[in-house]
C-alpha cells in the first residue's frame, strides 16, 4: 500500500477503513522495534508509553457510526500512520546505531514525542468536539434545503474542528476557509460556534506567525461585535494576547485588536480584567500615536474603563486625562472627540484630585470648545458641570462659559440642555452670577424646557429657574413671559412621577406677588393641585395656596 506517491494520489485513493487497518497493523511492529532499542532508554520509555495509548485512540474512532464518512477522520489516521512509520523507522536507525549524530537523534526523538501526543490529543477531540456526528456529503447531492443547511453546518463544524486539530499550517488554512466562511454568512458560523472552537482561536493568538496571529484576531473581532461570545472569550483568556496585540501587532492587528477590547469592555467586570493585564498603557499609546479607527476604539475602551470608579486613579496615573484632553483638540473622528469628553466626564464625576488635574491640564478651555460644534454633546457639558466647582466664577467667564451654555440650551440634545441647566444650578452660588446668567438669555430657554417630556429635564431646569429667579432682575424676566406660569402650574401635578413639584412650588411663590401671575395661576388650576399638594409636606405650598384663595375672594368681592 503506497504511501509516498509525492502527489498524495494513492494516500487519498485509500478509504477510512483501509488507513485505520494500516494503522493498526503499524503499532505492535513500532512496539516490537521499540522495545529492542538499548540507547536512549528515558526517550524511548517515553515514546513506548504513547505507543501503547494508540489502539484505544483508533478503537473509539472506529465505533463511530459516522467513522468512515467523515474526511477529518480519514486524515487523522493517515498522520497516525506516518508517526507511526517514522516511530518504525527512528527504531530501526537506533538499533543499527546509523544515525548522524546523539545530539541530532534525541532531538528527533523529542520531535516524534510531540508528534504522538499531537496525535493521541487529536483523536481525542474528534471524538469531544462532536464533528464525526455531522452529515459529510457534498452540498450538490442535498436535496431540500433543510438538508442543504444541514450539510452546511456540517462543513462549518469540520471547519471549527480543523482549528483544534492537526498542525499549525492545517488550521492556517482551516482559518483562512473561516475568514471566507464569515464575510459570507457570519450568522450561520456563529450558530455552530462552540466554547472548544473559541478556546482553540484563543490559543492562535499567541501562534508565532504574525500573519496566522492577524487572521485569527479579525476572527475574533467579529465575534465580540456580534455579542454572543464575549463571556467565553473572556473566560477563555482572549484579554492578555489581545493587549499584547494591541502593543506589538500589525497595523491590522492592533485595530481589530483594539475594535475587540472596546466591546469586551463594556461590562465592569471586564474593564477591570483589562486593568489588571495592563491594557490602559497601550490603550493610552493608540490613542496618541493611532490611526483614526484605532483612536476612537481605544478612546471608546478607555471611556468605558473609566466608568468604573475604582480603576480612575490608575487611569490617571498612566497620563489618560492629557491624552483625553488632546483628542478633543485633536482627534481625528468626532466619535473619538466624544469618548473623550465621556472618559473626562467619569473620571471628573467622584473625585476632586481628579476634577483639578482636567482644570489644570486645560480641560475646561477644550470642552468649552468642543463645544462650539454644531450639535453640542452631552457628556462634555456633563464633564463641565462636574467641574464648574473646582474653579473660579472669574476664570469660568474669562473662557467663555455662559455663551456656550446658551448655545447648549439652544441647539443641544435633552440630554445636554439637562446637563447645562444642571450646570446652571451648580454654578449660581451668588447674585452677580445669577444675574450674569439671566442677562445671557438662558431664562426663556429653561422656560421651554419645563415642557420636554422627560421628567428629569423638567426637574432640572425647575431647580434652575427657582435658584436664578431669587434675583429681582430674573424675576421681572420669568414674570413677562407667557409661558412661564402655565408651564409652572403643569408642573404642580401631584403624580409620583413628577420629581419637580417642589421646585415649581419655589417658582409659582416668587411670581404670587404679581397680579397678573396670580390671576394666571387661578385660571391654569393651581389652588386644585396645591390642596392634591398638602398632603405631601412641600414647603411652600399651604402659603402659596393662601395668597392665591385670598386672591380668589378678593376677585369675587371687586366682581359685586
């Protein structure tokens, strides 16, 4: 039986039962040869031991129902057999003492170690990994196409198989059939994907050949976006190669790299593992030194590291609030720019050490410039509210504070009009300033904003109004506006819901000395909500409600 055709055509020709009978013809003459051998007897011990594993290795293949149609098992015996005739052939040199050199056979010999464990492992992952149970006929003999995806994921299984099975150059190729495989139909892949394939894609990361090392990380990419695998991978030790990848790979590899972290990120628990591997460094490095994708993955990571307060410090300690600083200035993606104010936007939420390093590094000057954008962006004007009390009101309108806020108030999202008027009420500890920020125009604007739908919204600019309208000047403006009473009294609606009663209360009380407002009240409803109101122990409300009753009455009495 031929074996060394140099074209493989009489090695194929053979079936899968004619190769498991090579090789069971093969291991007691390698036993005999073996135990005949005197030199190296530690090495031989050794391989002997291994030797002796093979016939139970073949003999479960063998009981597979599926055993002769499978191709993986047909070409797991046929490296069986070549170990096995080498094993012969080694034996053979040893015992007529022909070999080159002692140093040049016990490393053949450790090489011939290797390969049967290879093997031995091999088969026993056939048999784990369940490929020998899927359908092997070609795709053109299926019929309907619920056999046709059955087939397919018949391939797609031998394919994942092939990543845990064989040599390096095999699953090089099982890898590249992958790759093709996911541009294809990712979906189909990922529903086969099994926790033993993403340990085996794990393990080529660290493989030695960077172009192996690329191709698996795009692999391993795909499945972190796909969110369906991110647990396993994390368990199954993805975080280390990945950081070393993103310090040393190839451009391609630190992106995917990179892309892969960002979304692994994304729970706390992970974000800390990063940690701990030493991720923020090269994180730090992309973010200064990356192309325009890498930056903004790495800037998103980051962002997402630091939303786990107790690793900021060591954030901090590794230089990210000057790197942050600098992508607002200069980041190349608008998406890194906001990872950027959101990463600032942590790190400044808990901890004053941290707030006065952005001050000092000139966070405020960037974010207030970020700022001027078109469609400005919450988390930078949440960073500047985080940070408006570690600096003085002087410095804050030197750089052009209060027109950026209306500008937010004008043209932000909610979220970022919220997080202005929340910057509002921290900063209006004094007159001047309340009278500073009125006379920017910001009044009419939260004025509007009790009407946004979202509950928080109306709270806040509620608070914002009642802090500033305790200056005559900001109360003669909320007076003149139509709409600041009706939009008041909606807001004395006794619901759980409506966190902004108390506020409103403030607001409607400063108004009651005018006339007008108090007529306006009667007319929206008030004094039905402030008796809802009683009950609840809201201060202001029961002398609210008196000045608008004894307004009532009055009325009535000018009426005769």
């Amino acid at each position: 039986m031929g074996e060394d055709t140099g074209n493989g055509v009489l090695a194929d020709a053979r079936s899968a039962e004619e190769w498991l009978s090579h090789a069971q013809e093969l291991v007691p003459m390698a036993l005999v040869k073996a135990r005949e051998v005197k030199g190296f007897p530690g090495r031989w011990k050794m391989i002997m031991s291994k030797l002796e594993q093979i016939p139970s290795r073949l003999s479960d293949l063998s009981s597979h129902p599926c055993f002769s149609k499978n191709a993986l098992c047909k070409e797991q015996l046929q490296a069986v057999s070549k170990t096995l005739k080498e094993a012969i052939e080694l034996a053979d040199l040893c015992l007529k003492e022909k070999y080159e050199g002692k140093l040049k056979m016990q490393s053949d010999l450790d090489a011939l170690s290797g390969k049967l464990d290879l093997n031995l492992r091999d088969c026993g992952l056939l048999i784990k990994t369940g490929v020998l149970g899927e359908a092997t006929l070609p795709l053109s003999v299926v019929g309907s196409s619920s056999e046709s995806e059955t087939a397919t994921h018949g391939h797609l299984k031998e394919l994942l198989a092939r990543l845990q099975i064989g040599h390096l150059e095999a699953k090089h190729k099982a890898l590249d059939s992958l790759v093709e495989v996911m541009k294809e139909d990712e979906k189909c892949v990922l529903s086969v994907m099994g926790r033993s394939n993403i340990a085996a894609l794990v393990q080529l990361l660290t493989a030695t050949s960077p172009r192996i090392r690329e191709k698996t990380v795009t692999v391993i990419c795909s499945l972190a976006e796909s969110g369906s695998c991110e647990s396993w991978l994390v368990s199954e030790g993805v975080l280390p190669p990945l950081i070393r990848l993103v310090e040393s790979g190839s451009t391609v590899g630190k992106e995917k790299a990179t892309i892969s972290l960002q979304r692994l990120s994304m729970t706390a628990e992970t974000a800390r593992a990063i940690v701990g591997h030493g991720g923020v460094r090269p994180l730090t490095e992309i973010c200064r030194t990356g192309d325009s994708v890498s930056q903004a993955a790495a800037a998103c990571t980051l962002k997402n590291i630091s939303a786990v307060p107790e690793v900021r410090q060591i954030l901090a300690e590794e230089g990210i609030i000057k790197v942050m600083i600098n992508l607002l200035d200069c980041g190349i993606l608008l998406g890194s720019k906001e990872y950027a104010a959101e990463c600032l936007q942590n790190l400044s939420a808990s901890n004053e050490n941290l707030r006065r390093s952005v001050v000092s590094e000139g966070g405020i000057r960037s974010l207030l410039v970020y700022l001027d954008g078109p469609l400005p962006q919450e988390s930078a004007v949440g960073a500047l509210r985080n940070l408006v009390g570690s600096v003085s009101m002087e410095v804050l309108m030197s750089l052009g504070f209060l027109p950026r806020l209306l500008h937010v108030l004008k043209s932000g999202s909610l979220g970022a009009q919220q997080a202005a008027a929340s910057a509002i009420c921290r900063v209006c500890s004094s007159s001047e300033m309340k009278k500073m920020v009125g006379e920017a125009g910001c009044i009419a604007l939260l004025i509007t904003m009790l009407e946004a739908k979202s509950n928080s919204a109306r709270e806040v600019a509620a608070q914002a109004l009642s802090s500033l309208i305790t200056v005559s000047q900001n109360c003669r403006e909320v007076k003149k506006n139509d709409k600041s009473v009706p939009n008041l009294v909606q807001l004395l609606d006794p619901s759980p819901q409506n966190t902004a009663k108390k506020y409103a209360v403030s607001c409607l009380a400063s108004l009651s000395s005018s006339k007008k407002c108090k007529k306006l009240m009667i007319s929206y409803g008030a004094i039905g909500y402030l008796k809802k109101l009683l009950e609840m122990e809201i201060p202001g409300v029961k002398k609210l409600l008196e000045r608008l009753e004894r307004g009532k009455l009055r009325s009535l009495f000018s009426r005769k």
